[in-house]
C-alpha cells in the first residue's frame, strides 16, 4: 500500500532532521530504502519539491543537497551559512534583509516568488 503525501514527507523530514548535514535526494532515498527497500527516486524529488515549496525544508542550491527549515520564514529570508569545511550549516532569520532585496530587485521590475540566501565560508570550530 503506498503511503499518502503527508506521511512520506514527515518520513523525509524525519531523516533530514536526524542528519547534522546537509542531504543529497539519493542520501536521503537511501535512509528511506532501510525501511521501504521499494521507494523510487522521483517519490523522493517530489516529497523534497512539496517540503520546499511548504518552506519546511531548503534546497541549498549552491550544493545541490537539502536541509530541514529550522525558522519561521512568513514574511523574512533565511540565510543559511554554510561551512565549506565540516558542511555544518547554521540558519538565521533575514527579516532585515526582506526590505532591501525586494527594493533592489524591484529596480528592473523583478517579482521575486522566493528568497533564500546561501553564505559560504567556516564555521566558528573550523576556522580556529
């Protein structure tokens, strides 16, 4: 019996915020197949398509890899620092940031459908 949206995507949430890392689709397919040997990658793609689009999940595009949303991101940018070293990644809410993108855009008529903003860079522990 296949299992309803709802319950995949708590399922890829599950692994994703049992991870300190960011996940690849085929990193997080592979945590599915321990319990469910049948799950085919696009069940994947599309429960990750859904989290994101919901803002409960972020696709660091940069990395190609996912992370669980840790903050409420109503009216506000998360800005997801990035360790190029250990590949921890801390969120921050960019509320500050919210104005200014869009009056930055807004310059050539841009309608921005979605903010996220991704800082490479070391951690506190890894540039020590």
């Amino acid at each position: 019996m296949r299992k309803r949206a709802a319950a995949r995507q708590l399922d890829v949430l599950s692994v994703l915020k049992a991870c300190d890392k960011p996940m690849t689709a085929y990193q997080i397919l592979e945590q599915l197949q321990i319990a469910e040997p049948n799950i085919a990658p696009p069940t994947v793609y599309r429960t990750l398509s859904a989290l994101t689009d919901q803002g409960r999940a972020h696709r660091l595009e940069s990395i190609n890899a996912f992370v669980p949303c840790r903050c409420s991101h109503a009216e506000s940018v998360p800005v997801l620092a990035i360790c190029d070293d250990c590949g921890t990644v801390d969120e921050h809410d960019g509320s500050e940031l919210l104005p200014k993108l869009t009056a930055l855009t807004g310059q050539n008529a841009f309608h921005a459908v979605r903010h996220i903003v991704e800082i490479h860079g070391l951690c506190g522990a890894c540039a020590a």
